[in-house]
C-alpha cells in the first residue's frame, strides 16, 4: 500500500496527503521552482515521503514546517534541508517518539475501515526520529525564492507561537497548516499563544493577503475562500468578546483528553481553554 494520496493541483504544485486520518488528511504541498522545490510539512514520518518527492521532482527538496507539531513535523528526518519559525524549533528539538505517533495513528484511524492495512504499514514504515539535525530559521516576511515561483512567509502565531504560512502571490494560494483550519485549537496547553493573540494575528493575515483566493488549510484537501477564513477570525472575535462555548474534550492519546471549551461560527470552529482567551 502506499500511505500517500498525490494530486496535482497546477503545473508547480503537488498536495501529497497522509491517508491514515481520511478525511480529515494531512496535506503537505510540494512546491517546484526551476531551482529547488519547498516541502510544506513532513507528515508522521511513514517512511517513503521523501521517494514520493523525487517522483514529482529531480530539484532538491527543502523542508518549510507550518509548525512543529508531531502530524506535520515527525518526517523531517528524510531531508537535509529544513526550515522553520524560530519560535518552533524547540518543539522540533523535543522529539517524536514513535510509540506516540503510533498511537496517535490508532485513535485517528478508529473508525477506518482500511485502519488494519495501513497501521500495518505504519508499524513496518514508520521512521525513527533523530532530534540533532540542521534546522534553519524562516523569518516573517521572508521570500523564498525557488526559481520562478516564490512563496512568502507570514507568521501568524495562535495555533503555536512560530506558525508560519506560505503565501504564493502569483497563484494567489496561502497553504496555512493549522493556522487556519476548520477546528483551529488555540491556547489549549500551557504556554499556548491567546486567541487574542491568535485573532490579532489572522486580522494582520487577512490585510497582508488581500490578493489570496485559496487558502489551503491543516486536516482537510480543500482549500478555504477568503470568506471561510473571515469565519474563523469572527469565531475567534466572538470568543475574545466573552463568548464561552461548550465544553470539548480534546483527544490526544489514550489518556485522559485535555478539557477545554468549543465555539462554532458559520461552521467554522475553535477549540480553547478560558485561562488563555486573553
Ligand atoms: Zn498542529
């Protein structure tokens, strides 16, 4: 079996998903320039992400993490070059044991009925994760040129304090990792950034991509409208405002889940403690 979907989505971009949590996948996007190619995330470290580029590509292939979380990050280990917000590289640092990814692969494939197969696979392929590597940083504002085709980094701290999104102008597409996405977690661990902090963020996101159309987000294939990710500030607007919720346990391992408290707008959701609202 192959743990990957592929599909081109123009001439210089490929969506290369993890299919272990159908259909709330994980995207990576593959961006190719005349020169090198960008690697919008790593994905859980299944084992073959790095011979899937080189199917698409003979450029070299560097790494820009969205953030370090163990579903985007735990696959940087196949490639040389990585990038990431300075503010991420102490989650990279920490590691991604495998036993974790593992389980968090069980609880996300529970309802699956291909989860035998692939956690097979995932059992057999799943790739060690070695902490000591080159990480370089990637600054706000910062454009990455890749011959031909250049994305552009904005920060926009709230899921975690260094989220980055690449924005490619010319295409008029913004691949946000969970920066935005359909049920953006906010301020749910300690230390977390505020959704204050977050709502602030997206506001200066929104202005500084008025030209965006497709805003490619975290856990889903699709792309969000302009008017999608104006939900998700006026669902974070609403919360800054006082709106409390209900009560979310989020699950992140066969423990206990982490409590905390959900906000729908429009269909649009925000997962967040009352501690870290501001
Ligand atoms: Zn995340």
């Amino acid at each position: 079996m192959h743990p990957y979907t592929v599909t081109q989505v123009n001439d210089h971009t490929w969506q290369i998903a993890e299919v272990y949590h159908l259909p709330a996948a994980l995207p990576m996007y593959l961006i190719v320039g005349t020169e090198r190619a960008a690697l919008i995330d790593t994905g859980m470290g299944l084992g073959n992400l790095r011979a899937t580029t080189a199917e698409i590509t003979s450029v070299p292939v560097s790494v820009y993490n969205t953030h370090a979380h163990i579903d985007h990050a735990a696959g940087n280990n196949e490639f040389e070059s990585v990038f990431m917000h300075p503010d991420e590289i102490a989650g990279a640092r920490a590691g991604f044991p495998i036993d974790r990814r593992l389980e968090f692969i069980e609880l996300k494939t529970m309802y699956d009925a291909e989860a035998e197969e692939l956690l097979k696979f995932a059992r057999e392929h799943i790739l060690e994760y070695h902490t000591e590597y080159p990480i370089g940083s990637v600054a706000d504002g910062e454009k990455i040129d890749l011959g031909g085709v250049t994305l552009e980094a904005i920060h926009v701290p709230g899921h975690t304090r260094g989220s980055m999104v690449y924005v490619n102008r010319a295409d008029k597409s913004a691949f946000c990792g969970d920066a935005v996405n359909p049920r953006s977690s906010i301020g749910m661990f300690p230390g977390s950034p505020t959704v204050q902090t977050y709502r602030d963020a997206l506001e200066r996101f929104l202005s500084l991509t008025e030209d965006v159309e497709r805003f490619y987000v975290g856990h889903r294939l699709y792309a969000f409208s302009r008017e999608d990710v104006k939900d998700v500030l006026r669902c974070a607007e609403e919360i800054v405002a006082g709106e409390q919720g209900e009560p979310y346990p989020m699950i992140v391992s066969r423990n206990e889940p982490i409590w905390g408290r959900i906000h729908w707008y429009n269909g649009k959701r925000i997962t967040f403690r009352p501690e870290n609202v501001k």
